[in-house]
C-alpha cells in the first residue's frame, strides 16, 4: 500500500480522471471514490456487498481474460522483457502493448469486412456450421 500510495496515479488522480471516471481495483487496493475495489471483511459478508463484489469480479475476470487472449495471439507479450528504468523504456513497453492491441483490432476489422463481402465463407465455416462459436457461454448471456 505503502508503494501504491507514491504512484503518479495515486497522487494525482484528480488531474488524471476525468469528472465520472474511475478505476477498477482488486482487493489489495484501498477504497476511494474514484478507485472501485471489493469490500474486505467484515463489509464483505453483508448480503449487498456480497453481490457488488460478485459484480467487481466479474469485470476483473474479463479483463484477465482479454490480457490472457493477447498473450495467446501475441507470444512477445508473453515474455515482454524490458527493464524499465527511464521514461524512454517505460514508452517503448507501452508502445510495443498498444502496437500489439491496435494490429488486434485491425485484424478484426478486416475479418469483418471479409465475413460481409462472402457471407457463403461464414456457412463455410465448420465451427459456425457446427453449432459453435467464438464466444463462450458467458458472452452470451
């Protein structure tokens, strides 16, 4: 806590967050209004508590998983070994995620585009064909 409280973060969120804006925090981290993190005990065992961190777990495991399919798609992300030592560095690793993300999404875009250009590739599709699909059950619902 004693390190989380001398980020740049911490210190200077009110600059950094916008009117409404917030982060989303597991349980190591302190309560505050713009950090959403879970109740720890006791508040956790009240009944609506429960329920909020049923909800804040929820988005984490999301975000777990969208770092994890990443990973999958991208093995430098895997073992992205970079010593961060200066500003210089701490870019280069921050640009080297983003580029990963930003070519993601390119190529979903253009998956799009070919699924709507050849919609007889979409039936061609043995998972589609099959019942199946990208999305998991929790996607669906």
């Amino acid at each position: 806590s004693t390190a989380w409280e001398e980020t740049h973060l911490a210190r200077e969120h009110a600059t950094l967050l916008e009117d409404g804006e917030f982060i989303w925090a597991d349980s190591a981290y302190p309560l505050a209004t713009w950090m959403v993190s879970p109740y720890k005990k006791p508040e956790r065992d009240l009944p609506n508590n429960e329920v909020f961190n049923n909800h804040v777990s929820m988005v984490r495991i999301r975000s777990e998983h969208a770092i994890g399919f990443l990973k999958g798609h991208f093995q430098s992300l895997k073992s992205l070994r970079v010593n961060i030592k200066d500003e210089t560095s701490h870019k280069f690793a921050t640009y080297w995620v983003i580029a990963c993300i930003a070519v993601h999404a390119y190529a979903m875009q253009c998956e799009d585009e070919e699924r709507e250009d050849d919609s007889d590739a979409v039936d061609a599709d043995p998972f589609i064909a099959e019942g199946l699909s990208s999305l998991s059950d929790s996607d669906e619902n």
